[in-house]
C-alpha cells in the first residue's frame, strides 16, 4: 500500500525537476553562459530535493516543522512561476507549457498526502483485529436479526392460533345460544299452548286421583333475588308447622298457587327452610 503513494510522488517530482531544469537551461541560456543557467536550475533543484528529504526524515521520526514545510512549498512555488514565465515568453506551443507548469505543485500536493497516510497507517496486526472485529460485530448484528425474525414468526403463529382459537369458542357460543333459544321458544309454546295443562292433567289424574295441580312450565326471563334473612330471625320449622304454613299459601287463591308462587311468597313472608324440605311438604298437602 505504500508504493501506491509514494511512487507517483517520485515520479511526478521527478518529472518536475527535470522540466525546472530544462526551461532555466532554455529560457536564460540565451541571456547568460548555458553553464551558469543549468548553475541555476539545480539550484531550484537541489534546494526541492533537499527540504524534500529533511521533510521526509522529519516524517519518519514523527516530527514535523513548519519553516522547513514552508520552504519546501517555496521551492514548488518558484518553480512554478519559472515555467508558467517561460510559457508566457514564448510564442509558439505556450498552452503547451503551461499545461505542464502545474507538475511541481501536484508534486508537492503527492508528497503530502503521502505523508498523511503514512501518519494514518497501521500495521497489518491492528487490521487483523480491526476486522476482526467487525466481523464479530456483523455476526452479531445477523444473529440478532435472526432472534428478531424468529420471536416475530413465533409471536404472528400465537396470535394466529389464539384468534383461530377464539372463533372457534364463538361459533360454538352462538351455536348453544341459538339451540337454547330454540329449546326455551318450544317450551314457550307448549307453556302458552291451551291443551298443555288438559294433556298434563289427563297424564297425572290416574297417578294422583282427586288432585287437580296447576302445571307451568318454567319460564326464561331475569329473577328477582329474594333478601335472606339470618337464623336467629328466621328460627326451622317443623314438619308439621312446615305443612301447614305451606298449605295456608297454597290455598291462599283460587285456584290452588303452584309451587313456583308458594316458594316465592314462603320465602317473601321471612319463613327459613330448605329447598328439599320445601318439596316435600308441598308434595305432603298437595
């Protein structure tokens, strides 16, 4: 990597020198002896040259000096005017010259950014572990994406199944509902029907001779809670007194209250008793 840069550098100081010299030699060999002018060219030269290499071995030892930068810059300045004046004092092929007048400060321009990469250069084991760590950090990068793709994966598969789940519970819902809805329609109708209570009756006149009970069908529709009341206010009865409260209630009316309305009405009047007990002397008086 180092001769990428500091070969076209050498080369184009080269290349600089050699025109500095050639147009110093041209241009003032008619003025004075071509001795003293090639005399002056290598001056321009050598002056380059050197503050060239102390920049150089400034560089190399990690130091850096600015009256030396500023002479060497000086030197690529001056040889600069020198050509771009020759190019100037000619007449023929003047685009020519001056096309080329620009070398010693290109040169100039290489050697420093030579000099900065070499300041930003490391060696080949802090590249190692340079990418090495990138590639630790690009793995890493790749297995948390992958995490990521699969928590999502997992996460839209649950969801899925909890919403299939879902409707799966709300199709049968509505399926019982509407089966009870049917039920309870049909027990409406036989409950309202006229020949319900007659059907019924002639059903149970063999089995209970002499007793014409009321028969309802239960209803659906909301129930009234009935407030309960503590045992020392509401003391068990008897069997007997049981018996004959809930025959008072049952013939209250005309005709004879079912057991649904006695229930309702002996719990109504604050009397305490269990729902078998309860059953079982209506079944008694009745």
């Amino acid at each position: 990597m180092r001769a990428k840069t500091v070969l076209p550098a050498v080369a184009m100081t080269a290349v600089s020198m050699v025109l500095t010299l050639a147009v110093v030699v041209m241009w003032l060999g008619a003025a004075m002896p071509w001795l003293v002018a090639l005399v002056v060219g290598l001056g321009i030269d050598g002056g380059w040259l050197a503050t060239l290499a102390y920049e150089r071995r400034l560089a190399a030892q990690g130091d850096h000096n600015r009256t030396v930068t500023a002479v060497g810059w000086s030197f690529g300045v001056l040889a600069t005017a020198v050509l771009v004046a020759h190019a100037l004092s000619v007449e023929h092929s003047a685009g020519a010259w001056l096309a080329v007048a620009w070398l010693p400060l290109a040169a100039k321009a290489l050697w420093l950014v030579h000099g900065m990469w070499e300041r930003t250069a490391l060696t080949p084991v802090a590249l190692d572990a340079i990418r090495g760590i990138q590639q630790e950090a690009r793995d890493e990068a790749a297995v948390a994406r992958a995490r990521l793709r699969a928590e999502a994966a997992t996460e839209e598969t649950r969801l899925t199944a909890v919403t299939e789940a879902g409707a799966r519970v709300a199709r049968v819902q509505a399926r019982t509902a509407q089966t009870l809805s049917s039920a309870w329609s049909t027990l409406e109708t036989a409950r309202q029907g006229e020949d319900t209570g007659r059907a019924l009756t002639s059903v149970t006149t063999r089995v209970t001779p002499g007793v014409t009970p009321r028969w309802e069908l239960p209803v659906w529709g909301p129930t009234e809670p009935v407030a309960g009341r503590s045992l020392e206010a509401a003391p068990a009865l008897t069997d007997d007194a049981l018996d004959v409260i809930v025959d008072d209630i049952r013939t209250s009316e005309t005709p004879a209250l079912s057991y649904r309305e006695m229930a309702a009405r002996f719990r109504a009047a604050g009397h305490s008793a269990s729902e078998v007990r309860l059953r079982a002397a209506w079944k008694r008086v009745a």
